[in-house]
C-alpha cells in the first residue's frame, strides 16, 4: 500500500507551505482540510496525483476516526504533522463558553484523536512519525491568547508522552513550536507591532514559514528515533 | 455449520476466533522471543510476560482488523487466551448477526 504523509489544516498558511514542500519532494501527501481553497486546489491539479484533498472540519471529533479510517484504505499514513488551528483572539475574561470549546477542539481535541488514530496503524506497523505544530504560547504568556495557548501547552505535553509510550515501536513523536511567522494568522499585525516582534527577535526578522518546513522535513525524513518527546522553538530565538 | 461453531460458547470460542488470536499472539510470541509451544488456549496471559504496549498493540490490530471497538471494561474478565477469543466473538456483532 502506498505511503502518505497526512498534513492537517492545509488549506493555507504554515499547513499550506508543508503541503507544498512535501510535494517537492515527491511525497504522496494527504491534505486534510475544512474547504478547498484555491490555493491547495491548484496544487492537486499540478501534483500528479501526489496530493489527495480530504474536505474534513475538524471541529467534528465525532468524524475523525472514520475519516481516517476511510484514508487507510487506501493509504498507508506513514506520517502526521498537526498543523490545523483557530485562533479566537481576545481577553480571556471576554470569550465565550462555546469560543473556548471551539478553540480546545480544534487546537488540542482533534489533533489528540488524529494522534490515536494515526498511532494506531503506526503501532501495527512498527514505524510512524509525528510532528505536531505548537506556539510560542504554548509556553509563554501571550495576551488575547489564553484557551489558544493552553490548548498548545497540552498538545505539547501530549507530544512528550506520545513519545514515551511509541518509542518502542519506532515511532517518533515530536513538536514544532514557532515564534510569529509569515501566515494569514499573523497578518492581523499592525506594522507598529511587526516592528516591535522584530526588535525583539534575535534574528531580527520574522521566521518564514519555509524554515518551519525544512525542520518538519527533517523531522519525519531524516531525524533519527532518539530525537523523540522535543519540543523544538523555532522562533528566531524569541523565546530566549 | 460445524459442530465446533453450533457449540460455541465464551470459553469455548468458534475456531474461526481461536484463529484470530493464535495469529494475533503468534505474532507478539516472536517479536518478544518466546516459545510457540505457550499458545494453547489454556494459556494465560500474565505468563506471556507481554507489557502494556504489547497489549495495545494486539487489541488495536483486533479493531482495526475487526472494526470493534474493545474497552478497558470488555477485558476485565480476560485472563486466558480462549477467553479473549470468545470476547472477541462475542464484540463482532457483525459475523454474528
């Protein structure tokens, strides 16, 4: 059965970028995604039959498991990368009960049942890999991010245990957790608060959402099983 | 229908059952370098000496081979390999119908 890489919230920003840098290299990649947006429409017309499109809203817990289940058949889902978030912006005092149950669904729910699901068929297997896309406020105090960053903090401290326990099957669970980045999610920033991320950046710059997918490619092309259980900033050194 | 199938019973799960999980555990017998001659259906499962990650990976490949789904209540009364076969039977609503 063919091997594929399934990469979630696809359809733009960072998940787009992956999808695009896998199929680069010449990876058969499964895209799932809530709507297909033209940008990921225009690749799977040019990929060659490289990228398989699933239209799945990840809010759906209930549908994960058989929307997995459905790409098994014919796939073999030798990689993970968690990529999909929602961000619902704003003092923690301010969001609402059905925001914060969005938000942990979308940002720690869903990625733990794809987690499961994936692992499943990777513990059989004996070889899987999994990176999944954290934050910075997954471990800093950012403002207006509150639910956001819990939900980070857990998928990262999910990431550890994952790790420790599907070690011994070869399967390596890792995470990535960038700083501001170059997507649709940061581009709410005014230029006054871009110019302020900058300052404080050791790099000076803002991390380019390439850089984020030569670490994912090594990750689950290269790195060896005794890199497991990491949470690896990539940030320009933010966080420092 | 066979005898063996007409006359199963939670202990004395169908043959196509026993099937399942002599494949199931041969399979982890090899892995962890452990002799065939313990997969009998008397065979319980605290002397195979399989970890929780072995375990998981046995009632996993049962689901996924089965699509059943086996709680942690469903092998409470597990502890010899018939037993797991006739649970199995008895969760695989589908072949039973």
């Amino acid at each position: 059965m063919e091997e594929t890489l399934l990469i979630t919230g696809a359809s733009r920003g960072l998940g787009l970028a992956l999808t695009r840098h896998f199929l680069t290299l010449d990876r058969h990649v499964t895209a799932l995604s809530r709507t297909l947006s033209p940008e990921v429409s225009s690749l799977q017309s040019s990929s060659l039959g490289k990228l398989e499109v699933v239209l799945q809203d990840l809010a759906r817990l209930d549908q994960i498991p058989n929307c997995i289940r459905e790409i098994e058949r014919r796939f073999a889902c030798s990689a993970l990368i968690n990529c999909a978030a929602v961000v619902e912006d704003g003092l923690f005092v301010r969001q609402s009960s059905k925001g914060i149950a969005a938000t942990l669904a979308v940002n720690l729910h869903a990625p733990a049942i794809l987690c499961q699901e994936v692992a499943k068929r990777m513990l059989i297997r004996h070889e899987g890999r999994i990176v999944n896309i954290s934050s910075l406020s997954g471990s800093r105090a950012v403002r207006g991010l509150g639910i956001y960053g819990a939900a980070k903090a857990g998928l990262e401290q999910l990431t550890r245990v994952l790790a420790l326990e599907l070690a011994p099957r070869n399967i390596a669970v890792n995470a990535i957790a960038p700083g501001y980045l170059e997507t649709d999610m940061s581009s709410g920033l005014s230029e006054i608060q871009r110019e302020r991320i900058k300052a404080r950046t050791p790099t000076g710059r803002i991390t380019a959402t390439t850089e984020i997918c030569t670490l994912a490619e090594f990750l689950i092309v290269k790195a060896p099983l005794s890199i497991t259980g990491q949470v690896i900033h990539q940030d320009g050194g933010f966080s420092l | 229908m066979s005898e063996a199938e007409t006359c199963a019973t939670s202990s004395n799960p169908r043959p196509v059952y026993w099937d399942l999980v002599e494949k199931g555990i041969a399979r982890l017998l090899r892995q962890k370098d452990l002799p065939p001659a313990l997969l009998t259906p008397e065979t319980v499962f605290v002397s195979l000496k399989l970890d929780s990650l072995d375990v998981a990976e046995m009632l996993v490949d049962f689901e996924l081979s089965l699509e059943i789904e086996i709680g942690a209540e469903d092998m409470a009364g597990v502890t010899k390999l018939s037993d797991l076969a006739g649970l199995i039977q008895r969760l695989d609503t589908s072949a039973n119908v």
